[in-house]
C-alpha cells in the first residue's frame, strides 16, 4: 500500500513540476513573440515596402490588413461614388495565388490564400518570421485564368497556376452541386494560341485531368427543375402571400385554395391575375413582390402601383371610351395604345374561378405570377360639377340623381341632366343618363361642365359640314358623268 501512496505522489509531482516548466517557457516565449519584426511586401499588391508586424500574425491576417488600411487611404480622399467603386474593383484584383514567401534562412515558399481560405489549411497560411519577403505575382486574368460553370455550388472564374488539375478546379468551385443528379463528366473547352479552334475534351469527374492556360470547364448534368416557383396572392385571401406551385399545371383554383378561398370582403369582378405579358407589367409585379418581401404584412397594392393605376390607368381608361371627344381618330388610337402597356392583364373571372371545371378556374398559372384580390368598397364616386365630390355608400336600387344629392347637388356650370354619364366600374364603359338602368357597387357619376360655345367652335362645324356636302357633290357630279 504504501509503494502505491509513493508512486502516486511521484507522478502528482512531476505532473506539477510540468506545468512549472511549461509556464515558465510561456513567460520565456511570450515576450519574444510580441516583439516587432520587419516583413518586406513585393510584386502586384496595392502598396509595396517593408511593415512592421509580430510573430503572432499569419500571413494571411497581415496582408488582410495591410490591404485594409491602404485601400481606406486610397479611397479616403475620393468624393464621387462612381470614381470610388472603380478604384475599389482595381485595388481588389491583388492576386491570391501562385505568391512567393521568402525566408532569410534562404528557404522559398508557394503560398496559396485561395485555397487555404477554401480549405483551412495553414500549409499555405504560415506564421511571418523577421525579414520575411512576401513577393505577389503579375496576373492577367483575360488570359491567365480557369472559368467553371454547370453543377457546381458556385460558378468561377479564378486564377491559373501551373500544376492545376481537374480536382482543383471543382474545388474552387464550392464541389459539385448535389441538386443535380448523375454528374459524371466535366467538358474541357480548349483553344489555340490564335483562339479560332476549340478543342473538347470529356473526362470524368473524379479525374486530377491536368489543366491548362485559359481552360474552360462545364461540370455536365441534366437540367433540374426542381426550383422554387410560386405565386404572390396579396389582398382578400385567407392566406395571403407566396403559394408554391409546379412548373406547369397548376391551375388557378388549386392556388385560390391553398390560400384559403376569398374572404367575404373579395370584390372579385375587380380582381386580376397579372402574368408578365409587358414590361411595364414586369416592373409593377416586381415592385409588389419587393414590397411584400420587406414587409409581410403588407397584402394590397402598393402606394406606387396604386397611384399608377389612378394617376395614369385611370385617366386612360375613362378618357378612353368617353363621348366627349371631338379628335376621336387621333385621341382614341393614342390612349387605346397607352391603355396597351399600362393595364395589361388577364381576362379571368374571378366569380366563378372556384366552380368545378370552369374555365377560369382551371386557367394555368406560371412562376411568379402576381393575383390582386381586392376589397369590396361598397361605394359609389360622384366627380365633375357637384358640390361635394368623393365617395358614397352604395344604395341598391337608388339612381344617379339619389347620389348627385348625396353630392350636394350639381354646381351652376354643370350641365343638364342629359350630359351627365355613368362609368361603370368594372370595364369604364361610359353611359349616358337617360340609358342607365342599374348602378352597381365600384361605378363613378360623372357631371361636366357646361363649356359655352364661341365663334370659333360653330365656325369649325361650318367648315366641316361644307367639306363634306363638297365631297358628296363632287362624287354625285363624277357618277353622272359616268353614267352618260
């Protein structure tokens, strides 16, 4: 028993002896390693010359950091954001590889910051030591360059060094991307000298192939179409928001009901499923699934589309088929044409979309697509030459005079009862007074001003009237002389 006790405290003091040793060599250490030592920077890097640095740096925080600190100075004094983004691209084109670490014991080092910060590997990230000379290489990266695209993580473009392979290439790639199934081959696009005549070379996927100057490489795959498409549902929905869908196939119903059928605020002779079929359309999709994105909560028009469709859609679409114009010819194909690229949208109803194999139900949606479902406003706008223009209750069965009231009454410009339209709400059809026989929910009553005639007008209808009775003498007078 007590051989046990003595060799347990031998090995209990020698353990503590240990540790004594070891602190003490860190205070030994320590200091020295926290003195300055003098490292040289060469070659193309964004500033040359001999920094000061510690023995507790690696060389890839202190050039990260030398970069740093001259990239600010450069940039500092410039005041035009264009000027600064070109001055920040060029400085940032310092190459990664193929760099040259020499040591004053005469030993020469590759190093290799690209792959070490893909890997981890700190073989090509070393402690500095004093007088070490870092020496960056000239780089053309038009000419002196590997290009990677097809199924990998990340197509790139990045530096040739020679000895590269195959395997390299896929590394600095981010790997093959495992969305895609049976990869087994990479196609090397390879050009002469003069660049006219394109070698392909197919090898496999796994090969350390060697590569070579200006190689050009496609990981092969079959195209995946297992994407993310959706549709953007925003407004009286149970479920607003983003709805998953196939790439094809996916009716209308089928995403009405994914996202909870229509509330009972839905005012679905308004509602509209938007498709992309103009520019403009594209950028007013966008605007709403950005705004939606940024703000989940928001399930209506935005402001902007919003004061599109009233400043600019509406003003088109009421002057459009109103009976006020004289220059019908001109104004007419103008705004029809307008009216072309600012309200382009489907003709879906929207009332029978969930009825069982109706047509509009079962109209096929595409991703990003946009459906608006409207509120119910219950309201009818009176405008023109009333007192109090604006919105009021709808009233069934009431007519234009009922809401003129409402309005305060027409003004002393206004004009009699037979000038005054009804614009419905659903297509902006105009209809005059005597021919209304139901105003609806949505609908607008228009009253216009009485414009008093001058000379000029009645002179104009002169003109045009005698044009015409000339024309028709002319005709009749080449008819009789034909028939002799």
């Amino acid at each position: 028993m007590k051989k046990i006790i003595f060799l347990f405290m031998l090995s209990f003091a020698n353990l503590q002896f240990a540790q004594e040793s070891d602190q003490q060599g860190q205070r030994q250490i320590n200091p020295m390693s926290y003195q300055p030592i003098s490292v040289t920077i060469g070659g193309n890097f964004i500033v040359s010359g001999t920094f000061t640095a510690s023995r507790l740096q690696r060389l890839d925080y202190f050039i990260t950091s030398i970069y740093s600190e001259a990239a600010q100075k450069a940039l500092g004094s410039l005041n035009k954001i264009e000027t600064i983004n070109q001055v920040n691209k060029e400085i940032k084109k310092y190459p990664l590889r193929d760099i040259t670490l020499k040591r004053i014991n005469g030993d020469v080092k590759k190093i290799d910051l690209m792959r070490f910060r893909i890997t981890g590997d700190f073989l090509n990230n070393p402690y500095l030591q004093n007088d070490d000379v870092i020496i960056f290489p000239e780089n053309d990266p038009e000419r002196n360059f590997i290009d990677v695209i097809g199924a990998v993580n990340k197509e790139i473009k990045f530096q040739f060094v020679e000895g590269d392979n195959l395997l390299d290439a896929l590394l600095f790639a981010g790997g093959l991307n495992p969305a895609y199934d049976s990869v087994t081959t990479a196609e090397i696009s390879r050009l002469n000298s003069a660049g006219d005549k394109e070698e392909i070379l197919r090898v496999g996927i796994n090969s350390k192939f060697p590569l070579k100057r200006g190689d050009r490489i496609r990981v092969l795959s079959d195209n995946n179409q297992k994407k993310d498409f959706k549709i953007l549902v925003l407004g009286e929905v149970n479920r607003p928001g983003y709805v998953h869908i196939a790439k094809s196939g996916t009716t209308l119903r089928e995403v009405i009901n994914k996202s909870g059928g229509f509330t009972a605020h839905a005012d679905l002779r308004r509602s509209e499923l938007m498709n992309g079929t103009d520019e403009a359309q594209l950028q007013k999709m966008s605007g709403m699934r950005t705004r939606y994105e940024k703000d989940s909560s928001f399930t209506t028009l935005p402001i902007f589309q919003k004061s599109m469709e009233e400043v600019l859609s509406e003003e088109v679409l009421i002057t459009r088929s109103n009976n006020l114009l004289t220059e019908e010819l001109e104004a007419s194909l103008y705004l029809d044409n307008a009216l072309r690229f600012i309200d382009h949208k489907s003709s879906v109803n929207f009332e029978n979309v969930l009825e069982e194999n109706s047509e509009d139900g079962n109209t096929v949606v595409r991703d990003g697509d946009v459906i608006i479902i409207p509120s119910f406003q219950n309201k009818v706008y009176v405008f023109g030459q009333v007192v109090n223009p604006g919105y009021f209750t709808f009233q069934p069965q009431k007519g234009i005079t009922y809401y003129i009231e409402k309005a305060g009454g027409k003004t002393e410009r206004a004009v009699n009862d037979d000038g005054i339209s009804l614009i419905k709400g659903t297509n902006r059809t105009w209809i005059p007074a005597g021919g209304v026989k139901e105003i609806e929910s949505g609908d607008m009553i228009y009253v216009p001003k009485n414009i008093p005639k001058g000379f000029d007008f009645y002179l104009q209808k002169v003109g045009a009237f005698t044009s015409i009775i000339a024309t028709v003498v002319s005709l009749t007078f080449l008819i009789i002389q034909a028939m002799k």
